[in-house]
C-alpha cells in the first residue's frame, strides 16, 4: 500500500526489520519505473474486500485504491517506514507544528488537469472535514493553505514529528476537482475515477463484482508495465485459490491457509506481517459492559489451538496488540495495568446470550469464530454466531451492536506507526472504536506517545499505552497473521509483498 508518515528525521520506525518485507521479483514501488509499457497483456487480480463505501477515499476502499496503484498522496513510504517524496518533492519542518511541502511539477491529474498547492490543499481539506473522519486523522488535526502554485504549508493542532508518513496514507491521496463536484456536504462522497495521479486509472467500477483499470500514459513516473488491470471482487478465499490454480488470475488477494499448501511454494508467497486478529468486546453495553466478563472472555481464550488448528501453524500466538510484525513491541512490553478479577463460570452462566461477529473476506476469521465459540462456550457463556461479508457488518460493528467482534487488523496500516492504531480504536474520540472502548488512562496514554518526538521514547510511550488497553480487556489478542499472496512467480514480476498492506499492484507488475 502507498506510503504514510513523515518526518525530516527518524522518528517512530515501527518497521526497523528488512525482514519484514520479502523480496519480490522486480521493484516494489511504483514510483520511479522506467518508461515503455512492456509487454501488452492486462493483469488480471482478483481482491478479497469488494468496495464498502463506493470507493470513497476515507475508508477501507482507500486501501484498495493504493493497492491497485490508483492512488498518491504527497510522500509514501519506503521498506523501513520512512517517507520518501511522492506528489511532494520535499519538505521541511518549521517549529514544532507546521510544514511546508513542495508539489510535483511534473505531475498531472488522470482527467487532464495540472496538479498543484491548491489541489492538494482541496483534498487534505476535504479529507479533514469528512464525516466520518479517516482513521488517520483520528489523533490530529490539519489545516492546509497554498503558498504560491508549488508549496502547501500544513499545520497541526499539536506537534505531529510523524506528519509526512501521515500524508502518506491512502486515504489522503490528492485528487483534481472534478472529484468532489457533486459529493455530499459531509464530503463523504468522492469520486476518484479518473481523478487520481497513480499509474493506473480507475475506469469503471461494477459494484460489489469487478473494476477496470487503464494505465495513465501520463503518469509522472513513467508508463506503467501493463496496460491496464481487470480486477474480481471474490469475498470466497477458495474461489480465489481456484481462480489463481486455473490461471483465471494472475494475482490473487490473501490466499487462505487452507489452500497454501495445495497451491505448492511456486504459487503462495508467505512473509511477516503487522497484523493483529483480536476479540473486539463491547464495553458500552451487554454483557461485556461489566469488566469481569471481559476478564473472563479473556481467561477463555486459549491462542495456540487458534495457531495450531485454524492458522495450520502459519501463524504467530497472541503476545500482545503488536506482534512479530513490529519487532522492537517484545522487548518494551509490560505488564497490563488495572485489569478486573475475572467472574468466575457460575456467574458467567447467568449472563445473557451474546452476539458474536466476524466476516467471511478472510476465510480463517469464521472458522477462528468457531473455536472462540467454544472457547467462550466452555466458560459459561452462550454464543450466537453472526458472519457475513465485511460491508454489510462494518456499520453496525461501529455503532457497537455486537457483543464481540472478531477482525484483522494492521497495526501500522493508517501511520505506519502504531500511535494512529491505538487512537482510532481505542480512544474516546477515536474514529474506528469497535470496542467503544472510553477510558481515561487510556486516552492520557496514547496522547504522551503521540506527542513525543525520539524513537525509543516514542516506543516505550505506546507499549505503557498497548499495557492500558491490554488491562482494559477490551480487546483480547487472537493471533499475529502472517501474509499469503498468490501469484505465479515463473510468469509475473513486480508484485509488492508489503506488510503494512498499502501496495500489491504497481507500476512494475506485469505478466511475463
């Protein structure tokens, strides 16, 4: 996925490990390719989440769009989490809450038009007053204005050290005027079709099934490799695996853990990630309202038979919010702070019926929700089951309506710093709170890291804040994911394993 914090120093590097991203076949990025298109056969990729939002730019379909390389923002992000120049050439900080930043020359939107201060001020602006707001700015607040045709000075409402690999989040891609033309006054509607600058065009999108994609010959870093990409939506992990085995696809989206070892090594690509597959447990109402019950739904998780019997080993056990992924978390964790003595079975037994969520996107989390089932079962309490696609559960997720929830989550997707993570989803304010989670030890936590500027202070700022969160209970850690793409590595180059999930596709993909 594109690139997402900044800084002129080395600030948070979350992903100090070149570990963490594998090496493929070709380039990684897509900036920077070299001109000429390559060979002449489109690539055919089928994707696991189907648009929820009609691909609007301040949700999960962001990702989508910086994966398929449709969108940039002003900076991106390079294997180790640094920001390196995008849309923006350069930047420099001036005092502790503002930037200046100066644009492209040579950029030019998909729809003709010229890139420049002001429309990348429009976009930060609309991004800043949308509702709801992007996970990424849960923690902050910008405000962008225009210095002559090439420079934007951004200011925060606190220090933000991390500003430029902020911009580098997909859901703050530039994009020309016509996008907004005709949205809603929330700014919630947004049309990126054609109005992006990546090298690849966003032609045509067919719901919930297909999307179409033509490569931008004006793209600022040379002609993409591949003339264009026809995309599946296929929400079934087999089918995916299906079509990949079948050469329907030539890449296919998180090939499921059940189908890895059918597929053979030539096929399915493993490497680290940063994600976290967690018990979202509801602490504004029901059953999970009462700390105790949280405690116990904790003490009933057992993370090994996960690893062992769901993930086929292709997984990490549960250490914490931030796993593997993040290798510096293991060494700076404490203790969680303030946790409830568990109820004990009897009183769990008297407890009302929850309501247990998950999705069907990534195959693993129904069969995951099984086993917790049990596992919740067997301390007393009663289950029901709810499973279905990830649009048609996020809104209700969000609005708390479930009892406990069960979801895969990047840790470093918004910020490439886990700081934005632990805000979105955990604080009182924060924008992707499945939890509902409001406590004020919690909040006085994440705000102390979020302000600081030094690495090692910075970490061991959210590690006090992931032992406030862990002490909570509000969300038990299942299991630390490891990444299965799919792809045929004899006959496609250029595809971008990146655990924070931001590229797949780019300008360098091709067949043959």
């Amino acid at each position: 996925m594109p690139t997402s914090r900044p800084r002129p120093r080395r600030v948070a590097l979350p992903l100090a490990a070149a570990a963490l991203l594998v090496p493929v076949a070709a380039a990684c990025t897509s900036s920077g390719s070299s001109g000429g298109s390559g060979g002449d056969q489109r690539l055919k990729v089928a994707m696991a989440f189907p648009p929820a939002q009609a691909m609007s730019p301040y949700g999960d379909d962001a990702v989508t769009l910086s994966r398929l390389a449709v969108v940039e923002g002003l900076t991106r992000l390079d294997r180790d989490g640094e920001a390196k120049p995008a849309l923006a050439v350069s930047w420099k900080r001036d005092g502790d809450r503002a930037w200046e930043f100066t644009v492209r020359e040579n950029a030019v939107f998909q729809d003709g038009t010229k890139l420049d201060a002001a429309a990348v001020v429009r976009s930060l602006t609309a991004a800043q007053k949308a509702s709801p707001k992007p996970r990424v700015l849960s923690d902050t607040t910008l405000t962008a204005t225009a210095e002559g045709a090439d420079t934007v000075r951004i200011t925060t409402k606190d220090a933000d050290p991390l500003l430029p690999q902020r911009l580098a989040n997909p859901s703050l891609s530039v994009l020309s005027a016509a996008a907004y033309k005709g949205g809603s006054k929330d700014g919630s509607k947004v049309d990126p079709a054609g109005h992006a600058t990546g090298p690849f065009t966003l032609a045509e999108v067919n719901g919930a099934v297909s999307a179409t994609l033509k490569r931008n010959d004006t793209y600022w870093g040379g002609k993409a490799k591949a003339p264009g990409v026809d995309v599946k939506f296929v929400a079934d992990g087999t089918a995916r695996a299906n079509a990949l085995r079948t050469k329907d696809v030539d890449v296919a989206e998180y090939v499921p853990i059940s189908q890895a070892s059918l597929l053979g090594d030539g096929l399915v690509h493993e490497f680290p990630s940063a994600r976290t597959n967690g018990l979202s447990l509801n602490t504004g109402r029901g059953v999970f309202a009462d700390p105790a019950m949280r405690a116990a739904a904790r003490e009933a998780i057992d993370s090994q038979a996960l690893v062992d019997g769901v993930y086929e080993g292709r997984a990490d056990t549960a250490q914490g919010l931030l796993g593997p992924g993040v290798p510096w978390a293991a060494d700076l964790r404490t203790a969680p702070t303030g946790r409830a003595k568990a109820a004990a079975p009897a009183e769990v037994r008297k407890t009302e019926q929850i309501v247990l969520a998950t999705y069907t996107n990534r195959p693993e989390l129904p069969e995951a929700a099984t086993v917790v089932q049990q596992q919740l079962e067997k301390r007393g309490f009663t289950v029901k089951q709810v499973v279905r696609d990830y649009a048609q559960l996020e809104a209700d997720a969000l609005a708390g309506k479930y009892d406990a929830f069960i979801q895969a989550r990047n840790t470093l997707l918004d910020t490439a710093d886990p700081v934005s993570y632990l805000a979105s989803d955990f604080t009182c304010d924060g924008s992707f709170n499945i939890t509902q989670l409001c406590a004020a030890p919690v909040d006085t936590a994440v705000d102390r890291a979020a302000a600081l500027a030094g690495t090692d202070a910075r970490h061991r700022a959210e590690m006090t804040a992931e032992a406030a969160i862990l002490g909570s209970d509000a969300l038990v850690p299942l299991v630390h994911e490891r990444f299965v793409q799919g792809y045929d590595d004899t006959r496609v180059r250029g595809v971008a394993l990146d655990p924070m999930e931001r590229t797949l596709i780019t300008a360098d993909t091709r067949v043959g």
